[in-house]
C-alpha cells in the first residue's frame, strides 16, 4: 500500500490509532473460521467522523476496508480475503444511553455484548440474543451477522431488537435508519437491510437497540432419549404444546462421548440429550410450563428426566451444553462450526444425515443446537495437517448443504455466509435472487471496496 | 515435524490447538487496556502459527508482543482449547533470546542477576533491625519488592510475627531469580544454591515467603529441589496466618485483589479470605475475583518493560475497587501492591496494604 494512503489515515485517526506493524496483520489475517489473509494495514477509528473520513479515501483510492468487531465469525466474515484496511471498531466502545422509559439502548459498535448485559441487569432488563461468545463479541458484530442464540426459540435474534442504525456508507455519506420508536412503517426498512449485511453494505456505527425486561426465574430440566426420532417428535410437539422454552437445546451421541472423555460429567451415551428452560415471573408460572415439556419428554420415550430443584442443579445440568465448544475444540487441531437450520420437525432428519455423513467420509462431526429454532450446529473436527481428511470435510460439506436445502433449510441460522459458504449459495438462491442482492449491493457501494468477496456476491 | 525453534519441539500440537474463538479477548489485561488484538493470546498464537509455518522468523519485530505478557494466566484459565499461552511464550522468549532478540529491560534483568544479588541491584540490603542466619524453626524470606521496594510492608510483617511469637529467622537473602525463567534466561544457579544453603544452615522445616512469586519458584524449580528434599517446606504468609485469630477489627469496607501468583498459578483463594474475614465483616469482592481477578499488570518482566501500559493496567484494576466504593485494597503480593499504589490516582481515597500490614496496623491501634 501506498505511504501517501498511510499517510493519509494516519491523519485521519492519529499515528496511534493506525498500524502496519507485522503483528497487528497477522492477528488481523483470521476470525475464529479457518480462513487466513493478511490485510495492508488496520485502523482503529474513535467515532463516526473519523469513519467517514476513511471511507471517503477509501472510495477514491478504490481500497478494500473490512470492518472488524471482535473477530470471532466462525464463517470467515472478518477476514481481508483481499488484503486492504481492517476497520477495528472494538475502541468506539461507549454505551451511550440506557433509556428504560422508553426500552432503548444506544450503544457505540465496539460495547462487548456482555458489557452492555451488565449494565442492564441492574434495571432488570436485558439485550436477549445471548450468542455464546457473549463475553468478547461485540454489538457490531452482532448486527452484522444478526446474531442469535440459545434463546432464540421464544426472544428471536438480533434482528428483533435493532430499531434505528447509524452507518457510514461506503462513498462517506452518513445514514440514519429507523426511529426510536417501538413501531414504524415510515418507508423501506433500511434497518433491516443492514442487520446480518456482514459488513458489506455500511459500517455500523451506531446502534439503538430495544431491550426487554428479563424474567427473574427459570425452570430447568434435561432428558435421553435412545433415539433421535423420540427426540425430534418430543421437541416438535413441544413447540405446538403451546407453551415456548426460554432454550431447548439438542446434544447429539458423538458430543457426549466427546463430553465424557473428557469431563467427569458421566452422561449417559444415547442419541440426542435435550436440554429445556422456561422463565417467568413466579414459580409456578415456570413450574407450569416445565411440567408440560416434561410430560411431553416421557411420552416421546425419554429414558430419564431430570429437573432441576436450585440454581446449582440448573447450572449442573447446563455444564453438559456449555462445556461442548471446549470440549470438541480439543479433539483435533481444527474444527468447522457449521450452522444450518431447518424446519423444526425436519430436526431428527438432519441429525440423523449428519450422523451417516460422519461414517461415510469417516469423520467425527460432534453436534450441538438450537432445537427449539431448528438450528443445528455440527462441528467437523479434523486435522488440518492431514490432506486427505481435509478433502474428506469438503466432500462432506457440500453434501451437508445438498442434504439441508433438500430438507427446506438454509445454509446458515445465525453465523452467516462470510467465506466458508460462498460456494453454496447458488443451492439455496435462485438466480433472480442473487442478481437483486447483487444489485443492492452495487447500490451502496458501486466499487465493492466493503469486505469484499463476502456473501457470493461477485459474479 | 522437525521444528527451528525449541519452542515448535515442546508446544507444536498446542499452538495449532488454539482455534482463534478469541475467547481470551474477555480476560488479557494487556489486550483489555490497549484493544490489541495483536497483543491477547490468539494473537500471539496467530504469529507462532506464522512462524510454524516458515513465514515469519523470530525476530525483533515481534519483541512487542511477545515480551509483552505478564504471564497472568487468565487465557490459560479461559481456554476452551486448553491451551496454556504463557507457558508457551516463556518458551519462545528463550528461543528469541537465543537468536539475539530480546526487549532491552529483560536483557537488563538478566544483566543485573549476573552482578548483583536482586532485582534493583542495590547494594546495601535494608537490614529490618532483626539478626539474620540464626538457628530458628522457620526461615522469612522476603523477596526483592519487599526487600527494596515495599519495606514498611515487610517490616510490619516482621512485627506480626513478632507479635505472634514465631521463632523465625531472616536470611542473608538474594534473588531467587525465578523471574529470569519468564523473560527468557535461566535461574541463576548461584543465586539459588546461596539462598538453598542458607535456609538449610538455619535447621528450619519451614520457609514463609512474603512474596508468592518466591514461593512458586522455590517450591516448582528443580535449583530449588534440595530443599524439599530435606523435608523443608515453603509456604507463603497467607497460608500460614490463615489459622490465627488477632482479635481485631475494622469497620471499613475491604476488599482483596488476587495476586496471580497466588491464585492462578498456586490455587490458593481461600486463605487470604479467611484470614480477612475474620477482621472485616465489611468485606466485598471485585467484580472479578478468584479464577477471573484481573491481573494489576506487574508480571512476566512487564513492568520493567512497558512500565507504562503496566501502570495502566494497574489502574484498570483500580477501577474495579472504585466500582463497589471499598476503603481498603488488600493484597498478598508486594509487587501488585506496588503497581497498584503507583497507579492509584490522588482523587482514590481507598488505601492499599498486604494483609499482614494491615493486620499489625489493627494491632497496633488496638495497642
Ligand atoms: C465459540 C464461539 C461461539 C459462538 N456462538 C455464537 C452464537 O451462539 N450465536 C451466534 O450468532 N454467533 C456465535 N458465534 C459467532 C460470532 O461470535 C458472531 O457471529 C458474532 O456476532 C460476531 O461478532 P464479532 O464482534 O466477533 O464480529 P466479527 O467477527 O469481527 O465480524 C463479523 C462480521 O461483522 C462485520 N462487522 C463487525 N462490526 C461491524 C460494524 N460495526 N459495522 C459493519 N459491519 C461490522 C464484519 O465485517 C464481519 O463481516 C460464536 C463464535 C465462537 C467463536
């Protein structure tokens, strides 16, 4: 890159707030995906003018800019594919309003979703997505890749709670989007456009966000089942019972032995432990709806059920569920978190091909997920090093995907296309829809300089 | 594979474990202060993956990172991969070291053990008014911080235990030198085997330690093995105060900050909270604590090294005590209470000591 656009940006943010350095492009070459690039150099920007101020350069000089909030995309979002200007939002980190009369947050790209959480708690509310890399993932991000979580099922994702942006477009402009009212219709939906665009239209720099009062208690409960299809009819039934889990999660036969092996947790090795949640206000309100989901696990065949009687038991029966990303990260040296969702009752159908896909190419590929919104998360773990086992994983991807666009799924619930899933897009978007996301595309940023190479988006 | 670095040799399978989740983002107070990714442990993996891979050589360019750790071992902690970061970067610091590249205040530190027989290569050790190498049934061993830096400290923990009627003696101590270890040399063997022979002269069964740092390094290096072997047990202050009840107390609000040293590195959380307790019913813990306390930036030669993101650290860390509005900051580490006292603001009212400073200080104004 040219020393005048150093220059230049060096200006724009401060000598301090730019680099070159070879450290800072390595760590900026990789998200938490397997994807690898160096970007030129990186910025870290301290508010929307200085934003601007880099867009603008960066549309006359015709540079790619990646925006970057905490780098966890498990799809390759983050990654400079084309080498170019990463733009590390994580020091505009302000929580600039919390406004509980009128149920708003406004809050600065960089806030950790974590921090904002703490500082709802104290007024009992609470920002419900609840990505499980809460604890370094940024408010960004979460936008960006319209993040979800384990309570998706009854609260949504990220896209429920967005009500008005402040982005920076790629010519400079900046745009406001939405208002800070519970309802509005007042024009296209701009918001929406933005919230899971992967940083590929505007960078988000600011971000008003409706917050919902949190329900004090909750009733846990966990059961086996020896089969997946019990499993799968118990969580459809569940979720027309009429009652929705505040979480349902599913752990398939290959996470627990994998949990087992290496924790002293000793859960029984069947084909699919469900884990289920209520909230509410009063005991008997969760008690309620926890006695329904726990008639509705016998009659599907649960082998055993366990209910929680405290805060420790609940938390114990949690560690299961929590402990599977540590645990599968440990198995091989790399690992693909892959992320499809399907329609609820196609859940035991899609875990069901996994596990067949795991013998066919001889692969361990543990799975986790959000059965209550249908979204799965098999993990491919292998050895990176090994280049017959690596062609074995891109030969079971792309059936993967074959399998959940023929079950009427999508390639991704919550973690996004970025990289990892360009290839596959074509299975699921038909030509006319392709051609108007190229369009829109085009629109905002007419010399494709926001992270490129993202979302197949280039022909 | 055959590695060019002693590093790839021990920590190959680790550093490819690292799956880049980032989680060490949340915990790495450096990468807390500065928001450098280049700085937190996935960083730091990242680049030994580039020097794996044959891309990157060590070298002086990566002096910034990787001699910027302060070896507080909350990534470890965090980790869902199991990865054990500072272990790995203690490593890669020798290898640096060894192909000539090296932060110019850790070639210092090595420097001075060579010449001198403490960290701050002062030459008149403060002699804390007591007879030194005597016959006694244990040994107080003090540490450089509280040798040099933090001398009221160490002084009121003589009182105390004068108070308490402990047959102790001091030694004619120097370095354990352990540090050299983090930052890319070797224990002094000279060093060491001084201190061995003058704790086994004594005829003591014990060892107390002011500093934990030393305690860890006489009870886990192999310089130190003599001692074990002829059954002399080290220990640190907070472990052998935690059973005596002084009768005091303060109304104050107190809170405690876990050295790493201590907590992390030796598991040791209860006993420091025993003993406060005790004398505090006004006790409040930071926000974070135990396992997840956040370091006060002195470790791993960093201070030495960065003395300002080290300070700034620090005050981070004091951040957390303004945050539940406590009067009084303990800690059982000199060398944290150092840093934190450097980087204590004017406008902070609250008061930092060791436990056992603050303990005779109770006893001396209950008379
Ligand atoms: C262990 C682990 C568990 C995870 N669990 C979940 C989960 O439960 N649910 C879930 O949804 N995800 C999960 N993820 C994925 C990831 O954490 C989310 O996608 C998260 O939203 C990414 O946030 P980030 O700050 O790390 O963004 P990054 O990874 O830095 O960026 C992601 C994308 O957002 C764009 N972007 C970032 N900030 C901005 C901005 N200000 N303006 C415009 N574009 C921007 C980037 O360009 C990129 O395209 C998990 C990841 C890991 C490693």
């Amino acid at each position: 890159m040219d020393t005048t656009i150093k220059q230049s940006l060096k200006e724009i943010v401060g000598a301090e707030n730019f680099t070159d350095s070879l450290i800072d492009l390595i760590a900026y070459s990789k998200d938490a995906s397997e994807h690898r690039h160096r970007p030129d150099a990186a910025v870290w920007p301290v508010n929307t003018g200085q934003v601007s101020a880099i867009m603008k350069l960066a549309s006359r000089e015709k540079l790619p800019i990646v925006p970057r909030g905490a780098g966890t995309s498990l799809a390759g979002l983050a990654v400079p594919e084309q080498g170019g200007i990463i733009l590390d939002l994580g020091r505009m980190d302000k929580i600039i309003d919390i406004n509980i009369e009128d149920r708003l947050a406004v809050v600065q790209p960089g806030v950790v979703y974590a921090d904002l959480d703490r500082a709802l708690s104290p007024h009992g509310f609470f920002f419900p997505p609840d990505p499980a890399s809460g604890s370094v993932c940024t408010l960004g991000g979460n936008v960006a890749t319209n993040a979800g979580g384990i309570k998706g099922a009854k609260y949504g994702t990220t896209k429920d709670y967005v009500l008005a942006l402040e982005v920076v477009l790629p010519d400079g402009r900046i745009l406001h989007t939405g208002s800070k009212c519970m309802k509005s219709v007042s024009g296209y939906d701009l918001t929406r456009l933005f919230v899971g665009s992967e940083g590929t239209l505007g960078v988000v720099t600011e971000i008003t966000f409706k917050i919902n009062p949190k329900p004090p208690l909750v009733s846990t409960s966990m059961a086996n089942f020896e089969t997946l299809e019990d499993a799968g009819r118990a969580v459809s039934e569940i979720m027309y019972s009429g009652i929705i889990p505040s979480a349902l999660e599913v752990i398939d036969q290959q996470t627990l032995i994998a949990i087992n092996q290496n924790t002293d947790l000793n859960l029984p090795e069947v084909e699919a432990l469900l884990v289920a949640e209520t909230d509410g206000y009063t005991r008997e309100e969760t008690e309620f709806q926890m006695a329904k989901i726990v008639s509705i696990f016998k009659k599907n065949n649960a082998t055993t059920t366990r209910q929680a009687d405290s805060k420790e038991e609940a938390e114990a029966l949690w560690t299961a569920r929590k402990s599977a990303y540590g645990v599968l990260a440990r198995i091989n040296n790399n690992l693909i978190v892959e992320d499809l969702a399907v329609p609820m009752s196609k859940v035991p159908d899609m875990l069901r091909a996994i596990s067949e896909l795991s013998k066919k190419h001889n692969l361990r590929i543990p799975t986790v997920g959000h059965a209550g919104d249908g979204n799965l998360h098999p993990v491919i773990c292998f050895d990176g090093t090994n280049a017959d086992e690596v062609k074995r994983v891109e030969e079971a991807s792309a059936e993967l995907f074959e399998k959940v666009i023929e079950l009427g799924g999508t390639l991704t619930g919550e973690h996004g296309i970025g990289l990892a899933k360009v290839p596959f897009m074509g299975l699921e978007h038909d030509e006319i829809s392709m051609d108007i996301m190229r369009s829109i595309k085009r629109l905002f940023d007419p010399n494709n300089i926001l992270n490129p190479r993202k979302m197949g988006l280039e022909e | 594979m055959e590695g060019k670095y002693e590093f790839e040799k021990k920590f190959r399978d680790q550093v490819l474990r690292c799956s880049s989740c980032g989680f060490c983002r949340a915990v790495c107070p450096v990468f807390g202060l500065t928001k450098r990714p280049a700085l937190n442990a996935r960083g730091k993996m990242l680049i030994l993956k580039e020097v794996m891979d044959g891309n990157v050589d060590l070298n002086d360019e990566l002096i910034e990172t990787l001699f910027q750790c302060t070896n507080c071992t909350s990534c470890t902690a965090q980790c869902p991969s199991g990865v054990d970061p500072p272990e790995i970067i203690k490593q890669v610091r020798k290898d640096m070291v060894h192909t000539g590249s090296c932060h110019p205040a850790f070639e210092g530190m090595n420097q001075v053990l060579q010449e001198h027989t403490n960290i701050y290569a002062e030459d008149e050790p403060e002699d804390f008014e007591r007879e030194r190498n005597r016959k006694a049934e244990y040994v107080f061993f003090i540490g450089c911080v509280g040798a040099y830096r933090e001398d009221e400290a160490t002084m009121a923990t003589l009182d105390l235990l004068d108070h308490l009627d402990v047959d102790y003696t001091m030694i004619n101590e120097v370095c354990c030198s352990g540090v050299l270890e983090d930052v890319g040399f070797q224990i002094n063997q000279d060093l060491a085997q001084k201190n061995v022979d003058l704790v086994l002269s004594t005829g003591a069964k014990t060892v107390i330690t002011g500093c934990p740092y030393c305690a860890r390094t006489f009870n886990n290096k192999v310089q130190y093995q003599t001692l074990k072997d002829k059954g002399v047990e080290i220990i640190h202050i907070s472990q052998f105060l935690k059973d005596f009840d002084l009768g005091v107390k303060t109304d104050k609000v107190v809170t405690y900050h876990d050295p790493c040293d201590l907590g992390r590195h030796c598991g040791i959380y209860e006993e420091p909270r025993q003993i406060i307790r005790k004398i505090a019913p006004n006790f409040v813990e930071l926000r974070h604590n135990r396992a997840n306390a956040l370091c006060c930036g002195a470790g791993g030669g960093v201070r030495g090294a960065y003395p300002k993101n080290s300070i700034d650290m620090a005050r981070r860390r004091l951040e957390e005590v303004e945050e539940i509005g406590a009067e009084i900051v303990l800690t059982e580490c000199n060398s944290c209470v150092h840093n934190l006292k450097n980087a204590k603001l004017r406008a902070q009212k609250f008061e930092i000591f060791t436990t056992t400073q603050f303990l005779n200080q109770l006893l001396e104004e209950a008379g």
